[in-house]
C-alpha cells in the first residue's frame, strides 16, 4: 500500500516541479532577451542552470542515498523555490549566474535535474521488473503533461497585464513567484513519503560510505561508464535544442510572440507525453534498445529539416513530427539503467549518467549562444540534430545484445 502511495506522491512532486520547468523553458530566453540580454548572454544563464543542476546531480550520486532520499528531494526543491524568488527580483546579470546556479534554474523546458536522478532510482524498487517500463512511462507522462501545461503558462504575463495592468516587469516577477510556490509544494509532498522510499529499507543496509565507483560491481562500472559517455554525446547536442533555445529561435526566425509560443510548446509536451506510453507499448514488443534507437533517429532528421523550412507553415510541423517522437528514448533508456544495475546501484547509476547529461548539456547550451551569435542563428538545430544521430548508432553497436531481465526471460521462454 506504501508502494503505491509513494508512487503518487513522487507523481505529485514531479507534475507541480514540471509545471515550473514548461514555464520557464518558453519565457527565460525571450525575459532575458527583453531586459537587454545578447544570445551569448543567455545561453550563458541557461548553461550556468544547468551547470548547477549537474553539481547538484552529482551529490545526489554519491551521498543522496546516505542524506536519506526524502530529505535531498525536500533541500532540491527549496533551492529551486530560491532560484524562482531571485529570478523575479530582477537582478543585475552577474548576480543572475549564481542565482541560476543555485537555484538550478531550467531553461531546457525538460526535467532533467537532480530530483528526476532521484526519483528515476525510487521509482523502479517501488514496483515489478514486467511493470517497470511502465511506471517509468506514466511518470514521464505526468512530467511531460506539467511541461505542457507550463508552456502554455506562458501566455500568462500578457494576461495579467491586460487585466491587472500590470507592467511587463510586474507581470513577469508575479510569474517566477509562481515558480518558486509551485517548487515548495512539491517539497512538501515529499515529506509525505513513507521509509520504505529510502534504499535501506528495499535493498540490502547502506555501508557507512556514500556510494562511489570503486564499491559498485565492476560489471556495473563497465556499463555505466559506457552508458554515460553515450549519453553525453546526446545531451551535447541536446544542449543546442533546450525550449527557451529554441522558442528564442522561432520568436526572432519568425516573429511568434510568446503566448503562441506558449500554445506551441503546450502541443509539443503533449506529443512527448503521448510518445511515452507508445514507448512502453513498443519496448515490450520490441525491446527497449530497439525502441530507444529506431524512434529516436527519425525524430533528429525532422529536426535539421526545421531550419530549411521556407516558412512557418513547414516549420511547424516539421517540429511537431520531431517532438512526436524525439522522447520515446526517455523512459526506455531510464528502465534500461535501472534494469542491468543491481537495485542498491540504481541511485549511483541513475545519478552519474544523469550527471553526464547536464553536463554536456550546459556545454551544449553555451555553444549554442556562441554559434547563434558568430555563425549562423539556425546552427544549433543542425549540429544538436547531427550529433543525436551519431548517439544512437553508437548505442545500438555497444548494447543491442545486453538485455534487462524482463527480455532475457522472454527469450528464453521462446527458446524452448
């Protein structure tokens, strides 16, 4: 019955901590941009938010299970609540980098910090290996369904100004004080949590030492490093494609303000939210490699074909083809980490691939800045697009034949 509860308690926290991200994922570039900011300047804020998610991803690897898993998700979310209050009282651009930091704030419009680390490693010991995949998906749902609502949060400073009106400054401080409440509560939710989310209380006791590279199993080592410098070269060229990228490129490309920006990207979280239940559907018929790899693809040729598109008219759609299918990938891959690590590992090997990831994509989001400026302002969606193909041809080589424990009891049940 705790199972469950947690369960919907983790789903809870992650909906309101998403609502948050979708928000900020569509207006940070262009608030940023309106009080005066160059595109080297803000991708320099959105890489310093996620350079800052990352240390934070690295502390939940090697000592979020010692700290006590609720009592990490509750400082998370307190630090995220900070950086929205900072963000709202405007400060001057120097001081905005370690707010940033701090507060770990998310301009890729995608949870992928330290608190999704966390609860990717609670979740899967909270059900069945056959029913993992699964809650992977319904939890990626729920992410990706916040985002939605989120972006289409956006539209909100224009209404507020028309009907409070507010100027755009107000308008947009009352919105990240809505960022920052919406992260306490998800904090509170966290507290509600029963025990039995904590490591030592599904697997085996925690030694007095945090886990670290050298008292995981060397099969382990092996793979998470493997995994890990793959998944850096897809969040390096994820790092060029993060929302508030690349609404700020739709908005100078094409002129759209933001509350149809908001609507777009609304539709955009709805497609990732859908596509996750098609992964689940799919990885059981076809494995979650398989399914990683072969809709992932796909997806990044539509996304260098955006920029070639002559007008709004093809860009779109273009964009929501690629966004149908650019995140069946996600919870596959994170069933797939949970799957061939042992169950007391899941929160190390969670942490460092997921640590890998926001590294490469603070890289990845500076890059962009200084690409958009100094080469060409559609060379982000190119190169982020390029280098996600290069991922999954490398993926499907190294690990087509290491299957989780679910498909290898398939196999063998077929076998005889």
């Amino acid at each position: 019955m705790h199972n469950q509860r947690d369960r919907f308690l983790i789903y809870g926290a992650a909906l309101l901590r998403a609502l948050g991200i979708g928000l900020l994922g569509v207006l940070l570039g262009i608030v940023l941009f309106r009080a005066g900011a160059s595109s080297l300047q803000i991708g320099l804020v959105i890489a310093t938010g996620i350079a800052g998610g990352a240390a934070a991803t690295s502390v939940v690897s090697f000592y979020g299970d010692m700290l006590g898993r609720r009592r990490t998700l509750v400082v998370l979310s307190l630090l995220a609540s900070l950086g929205g209050i900072g963000l709202a009282l405007t400060p001057r651009f120097s001081v905005l980098l370690a707010i940033a930091f701090v507060g770990m704030l998310n301009g890729t419009g995608t949870d992928r910090g330290a608190a999704f680390a966390m609860e990717q490693a609670v979740l899967p010991g909270l059900v069945s290996d056959t029913d993992r995949t699964w809650a992977l998906s319904w939890y990626n749902v729920i992410l990706d369904s916040g985002s939605a609502i989120g972006a289409l949060a956006a539209g909100l400073p224009f209404l507020l100004q028309r009907w409070l009106a507010l100027d755009r400054a107000a308008s947009y401080a009352g919105i990240f004080f809505g960022y920052a409440a919406l992260n306490l509560l998800s904090g509170i939710l966290y507290l509600l949590m029963s025990p039995q989310v904590e490591v030592a209380q599904t697997t085996k006791p925690l030694s007095s030492h945090p886990v670290s590279p050298r008292s995981v199993s060397p099969e382990t080592r092996s793979i998470v490093l493997k995994l890990t410098a793959l998944f850096s070269l897809d969040s390096l060229g994820g790092g060029f494609l993060t929302d508030a990228l690349v609404s700020y490129w739709f908005f100078r490309r094409f002129g759209i303000p933001e509350h149809s920006l908001g609507i777009l990207f609304f539709a955009v979280h709805l497609l990732n939210a859908g596509s996750h239940l098609g992964a689940a559907w799919l990885a059981k018929k076809f494995g979650l490699v398989n399914t990683m790899v072969f809709t992932h693809l796909p997806s990044s040729l539509f996304l260098i074909a955006v920029p070639l598109a002559p007008s709004i008219k093809l860009a779109i759609p273009l964009f929501l083809l690629r966004e149908a299918l650019a995140e069946m990938d996600v919870p596959t891959r994170q069933s797939y980490v949970a799957a061939v690590v042992r169950p007391e590992e899941r929160t190390f090997a969670s942490g460092i691939t997921n640590l890998s990831r926001n590294v490469c994509w603070a890289v990845g989001s500076s890059l962009a800045g200084v690409t958009m400026q100094s080469v060409a302002f559609s060379t982000p969606l190119v190169l982020g697009g390029g280098l996600k193909i290069v991922y999954d041809i490398l993926l499907y080589r190294a690990f087509r034949h290491l299957k989780p424990p679910e498909e290898q009891k398939l196999h063998a049940m077929e076998a005889r």
